[in-house]
C-alpha cells in the first residue's frame, strides 16, 4: 500500500551532499580545523556539568547563551544587541525554518534570488510556503532594481539573502540589503528580510555585516551559525538577530525545549574560545584568496569570494572533473549553475592535494 504522504512530498529523496570517507573532504564548507585540545577540554568540563542536571529539561529562553552571543557579535561585528534580540537554535537550518513556519505558510511566499542556497525552498515546502526565485546577475551579484521590481510584482512575506551567498560566494553591499529592505516595506502586509550570514566572518576587510541596519529596519533578521567560522558544524548550534518583537514571534513556533542543555553548554564553552578560534578564520581567508588567485592564474572563471569557499568554472563536463577529483581522493561539490565546481578551503595539505589532483584531472 502506497504511504499516505503529502504529495507534494511524493518521489523526492533527502537533501545531503555524499558523506564519503575519503582523505580530503572539501564537499560540505566545514571547516578543517578540529577544535583545540583546549576548547575539547572546555566543552567536555561543561558538558559534564550539563550531564549532572539532564534530568531537568534545559532552560527553555537559553538565557545565559544569549547573552554570550550578543558579546560575541558586538566584539566581532561592533553591533550592540540586547539578549533579548537573539534567538538560538540546532543550526541555522532550524533558525530560519522557524522564519517560515512563523512568517510563511499557506497563502504566503517566500523570495530568493537564485544560485543560491539549496535549503530554501526545502523551508518554504515544509511550511506549505509558496517558493519563489528571482535572478542574479551573470557575475552572480544582484542589482537592486531587479531585486525592487521582483518584489513589488510577488509580494513575498519573507524574502532570504544569503551574504555571503553559497554556492558563489558573493556578499551584498548594505546599499543592496537596504534596497530590497525598502522594497520589503512597500509589501502590503509587511516582509520579513533575512540575511543569511552563515559565512559572515570569512568576508573580507571592508564588507560590512547587516547586523549594522538592525537598528533601522524592524523585519530584517540576520541568522549565523556557529557551524562555519567556529568549527562546530557537529554541534548544530545557529542563531539570529533581529529585533524583539520579531524574536518573541519565534517562540510561538519553536517547540518546547529545543535547545538542549548540552548543546548549550557546548556553545558557551566555545564562545569562549572566539578570539582563538576566529585567528583560523584569518587563515582560511589568506588560503581562500590563494586558491581564487591560483585558479585564475590558470584559466579558470572564479566568483569572487568572501565566503570559505570557491566557485569555479567553467567546464564542459563538471561531472567528469568531479570524478576525476574524487578518484584521486579529493571530494569537493557540484552544485550551482551548470558547469560550476565549488570547493571549500580546507587546511594548506589538502588545498595543495586539491591543487595537484585539478592540475591531472583538467590538465591546467
Ligand atoms: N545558510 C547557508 C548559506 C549555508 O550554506 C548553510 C550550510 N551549508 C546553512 C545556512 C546552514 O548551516 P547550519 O544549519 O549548519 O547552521
């Protein structure tokens, strides 16, 4: 007997990249870096207080870790928050799907501007959100009138930016964000205007954050996560700013307690760590720029990137390069516009191992 599933459900497979066990993993935008013997012992000393209260359920406004979190965002980005504009959740996958099911829902549309981030229609599909994708431009930025046009002729409820975008790599100037958060304000109704800065802290010297127009703008949201720059995808621990009212909305979706005490404990114990850990993002940026220069030096097309990632491009047969890499132990992603690879920066060995495996496989 056929499963009584949501049709619009009917024949799709899960949303994931392969997990292979291969030696240099450059598929997923992880970070390479394993935390420190110090922050292990952190988190393992926190974790092992959090175990002796596990028969409680965690504090269910994750107070204390809010509260790390607007310290950390004021030391990494100058913005001063209030706890009360932070929200947390298991990785910025949740926070935002909690954007949606407080925002979007039947009857209501949900706005990008694609290539962009994959996940986002799975959001908009899982809330019963109609799902739609504006354009880029050919250098994958967006031009803010396209973005004014395309949002006065859809009305969207929410629209989703990614800065820096994945899989391109492209950051949006505020005078962007702030285009389409002016557009926003003309949807009858009102627009919630998320700016997705998973990779925030991996962009380069100048590129502000849109943590600085929260003050101005009462729907925009801007998620992190502590995934990316803080190497602790395994964690899933990601947040959001945005103002309280915006946060409160949240909390009528969430359920109860879902934020565990442990994955709190982890948290804080690894904000802790922030200066340390944020000292590898600057060499994974220094190694990013090294990559884009040395693939333009051969030949290759590369978005620029202020990301820890790199489009690059463009082949006949992507899939064939993609091959090829694997066969020689290096996983990297096909994903994006057709003829696109992107590959995450991982440690100087394996960018060199990627290096040498590109040079055999497309004979640069
Ligand atoms: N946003 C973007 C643009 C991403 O690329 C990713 C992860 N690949 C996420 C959000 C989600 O990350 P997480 O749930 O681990 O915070």
């Amino acid at each position: 007997m056929p499963l009584p599933l949501r049709r619009e459900l009917a024949g799709l497979t899960p949303y994931g990249a392969p997990q292979l066990d291969v030696s240099v993993r450059l598929n997923v935008n992880e970070n390479p870096y394993p935390p420190s013997a110090a922050v292990v012992a952190d988190i393992a000393a926190d974790v092992a207080v959090a175990a002796a209260g596990l028969n409680r359920y965690p504090d269910r406004d994750f107070l204390a870790l809010r509260e790390d979190l607007a310290a950390y965002l004021l030391a990494e980005s100058g913005v001063a928050l209030a706890p009360a504009q932070l929200w947390a959740a298991n990785g910025s996958n949740e926070v935002m799907l909690h954007l949606l099911q407080a925002f979007g829902g039947p009857g209501r549309t949900a706005l990008s501007f694609a290539p962009t981030y994959s996940m986002y229609p799975e959001y908009a599909r899982d809330t019963a959100t109609t799902w739609l994708a504006g354009r880029r431009e050919t250098d994958f930025t967006l031009d803010p009138d396209v973005a004014h046009a395309t949002i006065a002729e859809v009305s969207p409820s929410v629209v989703l930016l990614a800065s820096p975008n994945n899989p391109t790599g492209t950051a949006l100037p505020l005078a962007t964000i702030e285009a389409v958060l002016a557009a926003a304000a003309e949807v009858t109704g009102g627009c919630v205007v998320v700016v997705d800065e998973a990779y925030g802290e991996f962009r380069r010297a100048g590129v502000p954050s849109a943590l600085e127009l929260l003050d101005t703008y009462p729907l925009l949201a801007v998620s992190r996560t502590m995934s990316k720059a803080f190497g602790l995808a395994g964690a899933r621990v990601g947040y959001l700013a945005a103002a309280p009212e915006l946060i409160d909305a949240l909390r009528i979706v969430r359920l109860p307690y879902h934020l565990s005490g442990v994955t709190q404990a982890v948290a804080r114990a690894a904000l802790r760590h922030a200066p340390e850990l944020m000292a590898q993002v600057g060499s994974l940026r220094a190694e990013r720029d090294e990559c884009v220069a040395w693939l333009r030096a051969r030949g290759l097309t590369v978005a620029d990137s202020d990301a820890n990632f790199a489009l690059f491009g463009t082949f006949d047969d992507a899939r064939a390069i993609w091959q090829g890499l694997l066969d020689r132990g290096v996983l990297i992603r096909e994903v994006g516009p057709y003829g696109w690879l992107r590959v995450s920066i991982g440690t100087r060995e394996e960018m060199a191992a990627f290096r040498a495996a590109l040079v055999e496989v497309a004979a640069l």
